[in-house]
C-alpha cells in the first residue's frame, strides 16, 4: 500500500540535479506542478565535461524563471560535507528527497574507489541521517525519500529477468557494492526512523544531454573522430537501455506514493521501504544497438551516408565489472504505480543524434 505524496506547492530538493537524470526530472517538475520550491544540489565534479551540467542547469534556470511560479535554487556542494548538508535540510525542509547524486559508472570504480566511497556511502549516510532529524522537536520531516539504486547490483544473475526478490548478494564492481549498500542503509534507517523510503534500479539510461562516459554517447565520439569503437564481449552483451523520459516518468509517480508506515504482528513498526526495477523489460543485443544508433548518426546528419562502420569496429573480450546482460521485470512497478516504460530505442536513440548534431555544431 502507498500513501500519497501531493507534490503541489511543496519544498523538493533534488541531489544530481545538474546530471544527466535529474535534470530532465527538474524540468518535468517544473512543467508538472502548479506551485513550489525546488532545490538543486550538485558539486559539479568532473567526471564528465561539467559544461553539460551547467548546460543543463541553465536549461532548469530557464524553465523556472519562464514559470515563474515554481522556483528553484541551486546549491553548488559536496554530499559528503555534512555541514552543508545540515543548513540546506534546515533552511528549506524538504518534504521529499530524490538522491540522484552519485559516483556513477562501473569502469572508473576500478581506478578512482575513493570517489565512490565519498559521494555514494559517507554522501548517501549524510542524506539519510539528514531525513531522520528533518522529524526532531515534532516537525512533518521528510514525506518519501527517493533514490537511485542500480540494475549494476544484480552483477552476474543469470536468472532472467531481474526481479527485485532475487538475491543480490554478489556484486561484480565497487559501483554495484555501494548501490546495494544504499538499498540496506535505507532499510536500516526506515526501520529505526521510519523514514519512507524507495529505491530505483535504473536501468541503462539513455537520450539527448546523456552521460558522455556511457557507450553510446563515447561511440558516437569516437565515430565522429574517425576512431574505432571497441565493442566488448564480442558483441554478444543485451542491455536493458531505457530512455530518460521513461525513467522520468517512473520517477515521478513514485514521488507520489511512498510505502505506508504499518504495524508487524510484534507491534514494532515494519520499515516503509520499498525498491523497484525500472527498465524497458526488452533486452537489445549489443550490435543491433550499434546498427541502430548508426543508422540514426546517419539520419541525422551526424556521420556521412557512406561511412564505413565495419572499418571503425572492434570485436574485443569482456571487461573486468561488467556484466553479459541486464534485464528488467517491471511487473511490480506496473503493479504499484500503473507504469511500465515503453519507449523504443530508434525513437531514443534518433532524440539523441539530433541533440548531439544542434549542441555540437556537427
Ligand atoms: N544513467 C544510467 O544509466 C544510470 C543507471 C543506473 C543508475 N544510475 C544512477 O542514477 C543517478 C543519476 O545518474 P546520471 O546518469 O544522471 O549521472 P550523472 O553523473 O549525470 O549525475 C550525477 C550528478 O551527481 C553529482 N555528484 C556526484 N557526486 C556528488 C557529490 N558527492 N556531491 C554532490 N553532487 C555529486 C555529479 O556532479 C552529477 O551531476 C546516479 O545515482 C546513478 O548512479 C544511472
């Protein structure tokens, strides 16, 4: 059972939001709701080209200041600094939290731990000690905590398609550790604080203004230098990509309806927790995917009619952390919140190339 969250005329601050998936989710709130507050949150690392995250912000600016009615703020920090974090949860209160703030990727956990450990452990902790004081001395607190978890945590299942009552006990890269963890720390604190809490399994998410670190965005690069893409495991990979305005949607209507606080038999409180898969349920081999974006680089205008794609890809072994397929079942999303995402990937994949083609002045 879920209790209903009213988004309208409240106070959302929204971690990551200059990233990639929580830029498109700032702007569809914007759109959405009537009146309100929402708070940004980003450190604007560079991981990536932070020229994107400010591109994006400034799309968010624009948003609101064409609004009017919903305002936003942008608070420039780390997770990790729990000082800030503090007065950001005191001076604004938020009524719901989405934690989109992270370390992402699965590679670069294999060079760069630290980063993981900072923003997705001590980050995620401060953000979650931050949820249970926002109810001291009787305030309302946070209404539902949304965060991202990963389709990384089912690591080497074999057992398709994922479901979120398999055992995941067993992550292949750091990146899929610490999302799993976030999922047994919010249990942890709905349990003792009773904070409602829902963690997402995003699954492969792609479309205009993505992350240049994901494949198809790298492909794309590299195609466009005349470089060779090297495409792993020998092409033989099926991915669950999901386009952003799926996982929007997603995200939105379970900021909605958080896990109803109830009573278990021993008259203790049972943790308003819930965790969810949202992906597409329709796996794409590797190399139909590669054709496919090919194919709309071309449409676009992205790459000449008569380019060589045999010439510019290599067929190589699978890499450390990743994973041969990954596949959604989103019957209990569909189930709880009447959703399922269905966007196919030439519409996706076509958003992208023609963004790509107007914002690099291909
Ligand atoms: N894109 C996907 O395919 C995918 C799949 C599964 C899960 N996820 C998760 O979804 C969330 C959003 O992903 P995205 O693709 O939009 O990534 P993104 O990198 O574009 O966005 C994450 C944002 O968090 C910010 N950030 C990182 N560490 C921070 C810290 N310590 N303090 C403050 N800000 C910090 C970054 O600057 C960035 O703007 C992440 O938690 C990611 O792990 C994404």
């Amino acid at each position: 059972m879920k209790a209903k969250v009213n988004l309208e005329n409240k106070t959302i601050l929204v971690t990551g939001s200059p990233g990639f998936i929580g830029a498109n989710l700032v702007l569809r709130l914007i759109k959405e709701l009537s009146e309100g507050l929402i708070i940004s949150f980003d450190n604007m690392n560079d991981y990536y080209d932070p020229a994107l995250k400010w591109h994006r912000l400034e799309q968010i600016r624009k948003a609101a200041e064409e609004k009017q009615t919903v305002k936003h703020i942008f608070v420039e920090g780390d997770l990790a600094d729990r000082e800030l974090l503090h007065s950001v949860f005191e001076q604004f209160q938020p009524a719901v939290v989405v934690n989109l703030a992270a370390q992402a990727g699965v590679r670069y956990s294999i060079t760069n731990p630290d980063a993981y450990i900072q923003s997705n452990l001590i980050g995620f902790y401060n953000i979650l000690e931050e949820c249970r004081h926002s109810y001291d001395d009787g305030r309302c607190g946070v209404e539902h905590l949304v965060y991202a978890s990963s389709s990384s945590v089912y690591g080497g299942n074999t057992k398709v398609p994922f479901s979120t009552d398999d055992r995941v006990d067993n992550p292949v890269s750091l990146y899929a550790a610490t999302k799993k963890s976030n999922e047994l720390l919010a249990h942890a604190y709905s349990k003792l604080y009773s904070i409602p809490s829902t963690g997402l399994r995003f699954f492969t998410v792609y479309g205009p203004a993505g992350r240049p670190d994901m494949a198809y965005f790298g492909f794309t690069n590299k195609l466009l230098a005349g470089e060779t893409i090297k495409i792993f495991n020998y092409g033989n990979c099926r991915r669950d990509f999901t386009y952003v305005d799926d996982i929007v949607e997603g995200v939105l209507r379970v900021m909605q309806g958080a896990p109803e606080k109830q009573t278990g038999e021993d008259g203790l409180p049972l943790p308003p927790y819930a965790v969810y898969n949202i992906g597409g349920g329709q796996p794409e081999n590797l190399m139909d995917f590669v054709e496919i974006l090919s194919e709309e680089l071309v449409r676009a205008g992205v790459l000449p009619e008569d380019f060589d794609f045999e010439a510019h890809r290599e067929l190589v072994p699978m890499q450390p952390g990743d994973v041969p397929v990954t596949y959604a079942d989103s019957e209990a999303l569909q189930r709880d919140y009447g959703f399922t995402p269905s966007i196919d990937l030439c519409t996706g994949l076509r958003a992208f190339a023609e963004w790509y083609k107007d914002y690099y002045e291909v």
